[in-house]
C-alpha cells in the first residue's frame, strides 16, 4: 500500500517536472499530422517594369483572385432607317391609234325576181300581175328593159336579180343584152338569169343566153323541161 502511494507522488513529481523540462516527459509521444501545405494560387504574370537583376519579391501566399472585367451587355442591333421614296411609274410612251372601224356584217342583199310570165311563176305564184308589176304576162324584152330604167339603177344596187328577159315574147336578144349592161352599171350583186326550154321552138335561145350571161360575169339558169313549150314544167326544181 505504501508502496503504491510512493509511487504515485513519484509520478506527480515526473509529471510536474515535464512542464518544464521536456526531458522527463514519461508520457507516449502522439503522432501530430502535419497539414499539408496547399499550393499557392498563381496569380496572373505582371508585366516587369524592374530589371532582371533585382531581387524578385517574395510570392505573396494569400490567394489572388483576378477580376474579370465587367460584361457588357449584348448590344441591340440598331433599327435602320427607310427612306421611303415615292414611286416612279416606269415611262412608257403610250402610242395612240387611231381606232379602226369594225367591219359590220354585210346585211343578206334583197331578191328581185322580174320579168315575164316565166318570172311570175319563180316569184309570184303565176299571178298575172299587171305592167307595173315586177313580173308581167306576155311582157317582152323592150318592155322589160323600159321597166328596169324607169325604177332606176339605184332600186337594183346591190340586189340578187332573178331575170326573165322576156326573149321568149319577142325574140329581141339586143334588148337582152342592153339589161344585161343596165345591171352591169347598177351594181347588184348577181344576176341569175333565165333560160328557154329544152326542147322546140324557142330552145335555139339557150346558147345565146348563156353567152351574154357569162360576158357579164353573171349566172345563166339554164334550159328546162317544159310541157307548154314556153314554161318550166316544175317552178320548185327550177329557181
């Protein structure tokens, strides 16, 4: 027991001597971590102004945090100002023409139908009619071509004629050919002009007839069958 507390005083007294001389320190040494030193921020070069041969300054440990120039915000694109300029229309020479009259239609040229008995059939029906009449019973050539000059050449101007000289009540075919001439110079647009029939007396007229139609640049009808020996036998088939 004695022992025990000599030895306890004995370590006070070690102990008590450790705080001042390391020497005596019985205590097991503890390890001590050493902390690592951490590397130092480089901070970004500084343009020398000194010459190489001073001394360098010592590197300052304290981390640089290099500042970073302020941001510009984006810059909005700037609007473009138009010049509106007024419209020039293109100059175009405008050629004003004359405007052309419009053909008209020609309008249907009127039917004459005259002459003798012949001619009242084709026109008439057979009527008789009288000498004032387009058409006339037994009219012969001199009064057909008195009767075209008394309407005058402006009544026939234009107009498709159907003539029946009359040649068949007189045999006058200079009468003939001078209505011929008359229509001629009146202008109309034709003459269709008729013939005798086919057979007997008065079928001689036919190649004369032809003749003068064709001299004047007009229609010859032709010859027909007849059973009078002086009329078609049939108006429809002969017009």
């Amino acid at each position: 027991m004695n022992k025990l507390r000599i030895k306890d005083i004995r370590d006070r007294d070690i102990n008590a001597r450790a705080l001042y001389d390391p020497r005596y320190d019985k205590r097991p040494k503890q390890t001590q971590v050493q902390p690592q030193p951490q590397a130092p921020v480089q901070a970004a070069p500084q343009p020398q102004s000194q010459p190489q041969s001073q001394p360098q300054p010592k590197p300052n440990r304290t981390p640089t945090i290099q500042q970073q120039p302020p941001q510009q915000p984006p810059q909005q694109p700037q609007p473009q100002r138009l010049s509106i300029q007024p419209f020039q229309p293109p100059q175009q020479q405008l050629s004003i023409q004359p405007r052309q009259p419009q053909p008209q239609p020609a309008a249907p040229a009127r039917t004459i139908v005259t002459g003798d008995s012949v001619a009242t059939g084709i026109g008439y029906g057979g009527a008789k009619g009288t000498p004032e009449s387009e058409a006339h019973w037994g009219r012969s050539s001199a009064q057909q071509l008195a009767y075209m000059r008394k309407k005058g050449p402006n009544y026939y101007r234009g107009a498709d004629v159907v003539l029946s000289s009359g040649v068949l009540n007189s045999g006058d075919l200079a009468s003939v050919e001078a209505q011929l001439q008359f229509l001629r110079k009146a202008n109309v647009k034709n003459v269709r002009l008729a013939g005798a029939p086919l057979g007997g007396i008065h079928s001689r007229y036919n190649a004369a007839l032809k003749a003068l139609a064709e001299k004047y640049g007009f229609t010859f009808m032709g010859g027909y069958d007849s059973d009078d020996g002086v009329h078609p036998r049939s108006y429809q088939n002969y017009r």
